[in-house]
C-alpha cells in the first residue's frame, strides 16, 4: 500500500451564505452542499482519485451517513476494509457556513470518531504503508492513540506525513512533540505555525526541523506555500484562482504534495502539484469536488507548468 491515513470521518454540510453570521444576526442561506470529508480522509480521497494505491483506518456510524462516506472512498478507488462501523452512534458530522470570500466557520460533532480505539486497528496493515498520513480527531482518547500506533512504525520504511490542523496545533508543541519527532513531512498552515512556535513560518520550520521533522511545509494562502528540509528554502508562487470555498484546500495541497514525494519528484515541483490541487479544490464548493482524475493530472500539469 503506498498511503494509508488515519484521521476523523465526517458528512460535511455546507451552507453558502452571503456573510457569517453574528450573535443574534440572521442570515439567509442561498445554497448546501452535501459530501463526505474529514482532513486525512480528503486527503486520500484525493490520492485515490489519482490512481495511488490508498487505504483508510477510522470509524463510521450505522447510518446513511456512514454510507455515503465508505461509498465516496470506495469509488475514489480507496481500500476501506480497515474502517470500522460503530452501532448505536452517528456518523461525524461537520456543518459549515461558507461566505462569498470562500472563508467559513465549522461546527463539529465527532460521533463515531469518538469510539475509534487502538484495537481497531491493524497494526500490521499500517506497517505496510510507504507513507502513513494522520490528521486531527476532536477528542483526547484518539489523540493518545494515534501516538502509541505510530510507534509501531519504522522510519525507514513508513514515512509519516502529518496534518495536525488547528484543532492539535492548539494542544501546544509539548503535547504534538511525540508525533513532531517521528515525522517525516509536517503540514501547516501560516497561523498554525505561529500558534505551535510563536515564530514566524521560515523560523518555526527551522525549530521543528531542529525537533526531528525531516520536511516541514506551510502554506501561505495566496502567497503559495514554504517548504524546507533544513538546508533547502522553497518559496512557490499560488495558483491564481477563482475562490469558490476554501474547504479542504489544504488537505488537497497534502494530497498533491504527497504523490510528488511517492513519486520522487524534486520539493519545489511537490509543492506546485499541492499549490495545484489546492487550486482546483477552492474553485468548487466543498472538499472534493474540484479534485482532477489521475488521467487529467498529467495534461493539466503540463499545461500549467
């Protein structure tokens, strides 16, 4: 398996509203959409869509819900006979409020994501990924499970792509330290790096390099992102885009990232696929949308690079 990733499972529903809204204010909504999402999920998601070998582990409730999320992974090509399905639970489910500057405001209910347990997965089946990409859960129970499963990992064989969001960045960098050191690629955004290090993004890439992190990547909104391995500094221009939703951006940026590094592409030509498929992703509404086919990927890059 060349990606397996371990993160939340959400329906995500998504309101278009022309501001959000604050106390006691009242806002029309002039469309919803509706799709499954979740960070490292739509990032595999997005894997799978480009024809990469992908698996997921996580959990799901007994409902429709539930169903539609295993029925996306699965027609995006991805494994997800190591997501289990919880009785008597719901499935996560994120609603959100999306303004016309693609900016949002998020509210999560975790359901079966909650119950995800260090039993329910296969720790042999992890160790067989090439590249083991995790993301936020909302509660403690599962934050404490993906560090004692990453310990089963061998850095020379699973390389650990980490999304922590600003759910984990805000547990402080005591807290992500176990999993900082074990990393192998850490994605961030410019803010969440300033809240982990209270540094700059080229600054605090360099401390978390100096922590054992072997890549660090920041994205910079419009700016594009940053990328450094200690001795190289990557500045890599945005894609100019027409912003519909910036949903799921940057779990699309970890997606075309990561292909680049399966593929042992160069980091600055990494970077432009991740600036790319974050492009394509905030030009729809919602996470996944937007997302190329692996038979579009090639002509597409060719003609933007």
């Amino acid at each position: 398996m060349q990606f397996i990733g371990i993160g939340a499972l959400n329906l995500d529903r998504l309101y278009k509203v022309s501001s959000i809204a604050a106390g006691d204010e009242e806002i029309p909504i002039t469309e919803v959409v509706e799709e499954p999402g979740g960070s490292a999920a739509n990032t595999i998601y997005a894997l799978g869509k480009l024809g990469q070998r992908a698996g997921f582990i996580g959990a799901v409730g007994n409902d429709d819900e539930g169903r539609k999320v295993l029925v996306s992974l699965n027609r995006a090509g991805v494994d997800t006979s190591h997501i289990k399905i919880k009785a008597n639970t719901r499935t996560g489910l994120v609603i959100g409020f999306v303004d016309p500057k693609g900016e949002r405001a998020l509210y999560i209910a975790p359901g079966a994501n909650n119950l995800l347990s260090e039993k329910d997965i296969d720790k042999n089946h992890l160790i067989g990924a090439d590249i083991v990409h995790m993301s936020s859960f909302v509660e403690e129970k599962q934050f404490e499970v993906q560090k004692k499963v990453i310990e089963v990992l061998d850095p020379e064989k699973n390389r650990l792509s980490f999304a922590p969001g600003s759910l984990y960045v805000r547990r402080g960098i005591d807290a992500l330290s176990p999993i900082i050191k074990r990393c192998y690629v850490l994605f961030l955004n410019e803010q969440e790096a300033r809240i982990l290090t209270g540094k700059d993004h080229e600054s605090a890439s360099k401390y978390l390099i100096d922590m054992g992190c072997k890549l660090v990547v920041v994205t910079l909104k419009d700016k594009g992102c940053f990328v450094t391995d200690g001795k190289e500094k990557i500045h890599v221009e945005a894609i100019k885009t027409d912003v519909k939703d910036t949903t799921g951006a940057g779990d699309a940026f970890c997606a075309g990232f990561l292909f680049g590094l399966s593929h042992e592409k160069e980091l600055k030509h990494c970077a432009k696929i991740g600036n790319y498929l974050a492009s394509k992703c905030i030009s729809r509404v919602g996470a996944r949308s937007g997302l190329p086919l692996d038979v579009e990927l090639e002509k597409e890059l060719s003609e933007v690079f």
